[in-house]
C-alpha cells in the first residue's frame, strides 16, 4: 500500500489542469491511470472500511450542500444511502444515495486518482476513496449520477483491465436529459473480487452501524444495507454502588471525557461501565470528524495499557466514544497515525477512568453480578465438556500410578527458600486458643514439581504455629489456565489456601496421613488435567 501511494504522490505534480465549471466534458481524464489501478486491488481494505467509503462520499456531498437540498425538500430532509448486495449471477454490489450528485466541474477531480479535494476538513480528503475502494472491490464498476442544479444524468464506466492494456488516459462520458431539480449517485460494482456472504454480511452490518452511529443518531443519515435500517443502540449503563463504599448508594457509571495533549491534539467523549458485560461491545470506538476510525463492531480499541489481560472482567465491562481532533489518520481511513503520540493519549485517558469521583477502572476490575441462567448454562456446558474430554484422555493412564504410592504425612519442617519466589505475604490468625501464621508465596521455580507445597510446622517457644503454602506458578496447570492474568491467578490461590487450610484442621482433628490428597491432587493436576 505504501508504494502504491508513494506512486501517487510521485505523479500529482504532472495532472493536468481540471476543467473550467460549466463546461461540456464529452471524457474524463484518468491519468495517472495504469499503475495506480493496478495497484488499488491490492490495498489492505476490510470490507466494511471500504464500502465505508462510498458512504463518506455521500454524507460529505450531503454536508457541502445541505442548504440547496433542503431549499427544495424543506429542512426534514434526510439523507439516504442504500447498499444493496447481489449475489445471483451476475453478482455485483450497488450503493445509492440522494444526496447532491457529482458536478460536471468536479468530474475530473472525481474520477482521477489522487486528485486533492480543495476542501479537506470533512470526510472526503485524500481524493482516492471512491476509486480506492471500486478497484479493490471489482474489475469493472461504474457511476451514475445528477447533481442537483444540473440537466443531465452522466454514467462513467472503468474496465481496469482495459484501461491497463490499451493504456487509456481518458474514459466516455454519457449523458441524458434529465430534471434539473432531481439528485442522486448510484455506483455498481460488477463481479466483485470480494463478495460479502452470509456471517460477513451480519459484520459488515454491524461495523457499518458503528461507523455511522455518529450521523445516524443525529437524524443526519438514513444507512440501509439490502433494505434493512441499520440503527444503533447503545449499550446499557451500569448503575450500582461503588463496591468500596457500598454505603454510599447506587449511581451510574458514565463519565464526560476531556483533555488535551497540547500542538493542537485534542479528544472529547465519554466512557462508562456496560450492563450486562459484553465483549463484543466492549472497548473504545475512536471518531474523527463524527466518522468511527478505530473500534466498530467487535474489534474495539482495547489497548493492553488500559484494559489489562484480554478476557478480564475491565476488558468485558468497559467501553466509550471518544472523538479525536487534529490526529492524521490512514488513507484507507481505518486507523489512526499516531506516530509518538499515542502513549501520551492512553496516560491521560487512563487518569481520566480512575478519578477519585468515578473510578471507572477499580469499578470494573471489582464489581461482580451473577450472570443470567443462560449465560451460566452455555459457561457450564463449554466447561464440562472441555474438562471431561480431559479427564478421558489423561485419567486411565495417569490413576494406577498415583493409586500406587503410598499415603504422605503433611511436612513439619519449614520449605525450603526459593530465590524464584515472585511474592508473599504473611497474615497472623488466632483460632480459638492457637496462634497461627499464614505464609503465602507465589514462585517460578520449575525445580519444584508440586502445583501447592505445604508445610505445617507446630508451635515453638513462640507459641505460633507456622502454615506455609506456596503455589508453582509454572507448574503444567497454572501455564494453561491462569499464569500471568491476574485473576485466575488470585482464584487458583484462593482454591490453594482453602486446600492447604483443610489440610491442617484434618490434621487437628487427628486425621492421619492428611497431606495424602494434596499429594494426589499434585499428580492428578499434572499428569492428567493440564492440557488446555
């Protein structure tokens, strides 16, 4: 894509001068033409970004001239724009809109490639992406339009392949009477390289909504895509107390967002905590002039800085719009240039989510709800059916040998010190009569094979008994399952501290040989329950 563009830049210098307004044009000039259609098929577009650009097209010639359309049809005008797939023999792809049509004075500009728009502050500016998107869709494509004030319908036709081998600078224009008062453009692009079907077409649907929520919303835009109204509804807002100050009653967890990082960049929108989670939903959608750049459909922005671990409950519960000004984007408009400056933008993003007054992060990472039946039902079922395929697979070889060893006492003397210990903590307990100190350390270190050693020293002249525990966080369970996220890490812990607790109240209670089950529990985890 770099050369491509790299080409077109090259060959501005050599256009040729556009033709007077109000002129009879009879062709259209195409140069440069060869190389650059070539080389547009093979641009890195997703299909929703480049249908998106037919669409830009249309909101910005609605802009341009709102106030000549709505002199004719009074100010409830609405503009409409309707992608239509077609995927019988021969299939094609048509989009239509009734905003105001392409001048005659702009032809030149409209269909050569690389051709700078005078006015670059709406949604159409680097003069490729009607002609971008065409010749990546398809081989031949044409369009058809009026624009309003004028008395002709003009249609312009591109066969890629012929341009390329009879080398043509210049393409027909026909034309044919038509009302002065009427408007509209109407592309069709004839047997498409990419044809969205089926589950394509549900994403296609659904990025299309969000990219355009911004114009939808207002009323400004009326988007269908094979006659269906795309509308978007925003996700519910959470409403529930501050899980560290229950007290202080229930509130929602939206927040107005604002800042600036200085040399003219700017961002404004807000952030909240959905309700239910929804990581389909989840993350930023990123705006630049009320068009989505970055975060439509499923793919919101979720940078790690932010949200952590992927699958964690801030990366499932957190989500916002945020409108960027005078950041460059990317020509095919689906990504921002950030150059040094996105790091500066997530640290200032970050201290405006985890404000004293709404900590939006500590909220998300803390709050917990029960999930709905159904939801519970489609976790369990994936569950069980994973862990006992595991069990079947990995149980009939792994039982005889642990069945084989004989029982274990718990040990009494303490563990020895690790220098791969990555934390601990102690906590003092008194239970009934008895001092205890619970010792808990995360490591490693690979030499020790357990999943939870412990040892369970009696009391010494202190009185206190010593329990420690201490849970490999390289052992064969913890890679597949938890490791480096935090709270699979902190429930697998937990689940340890209770094991190793029983253990010692069993052994209170005079039960011999009570480290027998952590012993097979080790082995069983090991042997036959780690594969993922």
């Amino acid at each position: 894509m770099t050369t491509g563009f790299s080409i077109l830049h090259r060959w501005r210098a050599a256009l040729p001068p556009e033709d007077a307004a109000g002129q009879s044009v009879a062709a259209v000039p195409i140069r440069p033409g060869v190389s650059v259609l070539s080389i547009l098929r093979h641009l890195n577009y997703k299909t929703w970004f480049a249908l998106a650009e037919f669409v830009d097209n249309s909101v910005q010639s609605y802009l341009a001239n709102k106030d000549r359309l709505e002199a004719i049809h009074g100010p409830d005008f609405r503009l409409k724009v309707g992608i239509t797939v077609e995927n019988t023999a021969p299939a094609r792809i048509v989009i239509r809109d009734n905003a105001a049509g392409i001048a005659l004075r702009d032809f030149p500009r409209a269909f050569r490639p690389a051709a700078i728009p005078p006015d670059r502050s709406g949604l159409s500016e680097f003069g490729m992406g009607m002609k971008s998107a065409a010749c990546w869709f398809a081989p031949r494509w044409s369009v058809r339009t009026k624009a309003l004030g004028e008395d002709a319908e003009r249609t312009v036709r591109f066969d890629v392949a012929t341009i390329v081998r009879d080398q043509l600078e210049e393409l027909d224009i026909d034309d044919a009477p038509a009302q002065a008062d009427t408007h509209f453009t109407e592309i069709v692009l004839d047997d498409p390289f990419h044809l969205p079907v089926g589950r394509t077409l549900g994403k296609i649907k659904d990025h299309l909504t969000d990219i355009y929520r911004v114009y939808v919303r207002d009323g400004v835009l009326e988007l269908r895509l094979n006659r269906e109204l795309l509308e978007y509804t925003p996700p519910r807002i959470l409403t529930a107390p501050n899980v560290r100050k229950p007290d202080d009653g229930a509130r929602e967890w939206r927040q107005d967002i604002r800042f600036d990082l200085g040399g003219g960049l700017t961002a404004h929108g807000f952030a909240g905590l959905m309700d239910p989670m929804n990581t389909n939903r989840s993350g930023f959608a990123l705006f630049r002039r009320g068009r989505l750049i970055e975060g439509s459909g499923d793919e919101g922005y979720r940078p790690p800085y932010i949200f952590g671990q992927p699958g964690n409950f801030r990366w499932r519960r957190l989500f916002g719009e945020l409108h960027l000004e005078g950041f460059d984007v990317s020509h095919t408009k689906d990504g921002f240039r950030w150059d040094e400056n996105e790091q500066p933008f997530l640290e200032l993003l970050r201290d405006e989510l985890d404000k004293d007054e709404l900590p939006l992060l500590r909220q998300a990472d803390l709050y917990r709800v029960q999930a709905a039946r159904n939801e519970l039902a489609e976790a369990a079922q994936k569950a069980i059916t994973r862990a006992v395929d595991a069990m079947h697979a990995g149980l009939p070889e792994a039982l005889p040998g642990v069945a084989s060893e004989p029982p274990v006492e718990t040990p009494a003397a303490p563990l020895v010190p690790e220098p791969a210990i990555l934390a601990a903590r102690e906590l003092a307990v008194n239970f009934r009569d008895q001092k205890w100190l619970l010792r808990v350390e995360l490591t490693s270190d690979p030499a020790q094979g357990e999943w939870l050693a412990v040892s369970d020293q009696p009391a010494q002249a202190d009185s206190v008994q010593v329990l420690e525990m201490r849970l490999s966080l390289v052992h064969p369970f913890m890679v597949s399952f938890a490791q480096t996220d935090p709270e699979n890490v902190e429930a697998l812990l937990r689940v340890a501290a209770g094991l190793a607790l029983s253990e010692k109240l069993a052994r209170g209670t005079g039960v011999r040989l009570a480290g027998t089950i952590r012993r097979n529990l080790n082995e069983l985890l090991r042997a036959a329950l780690a594969k993922p």
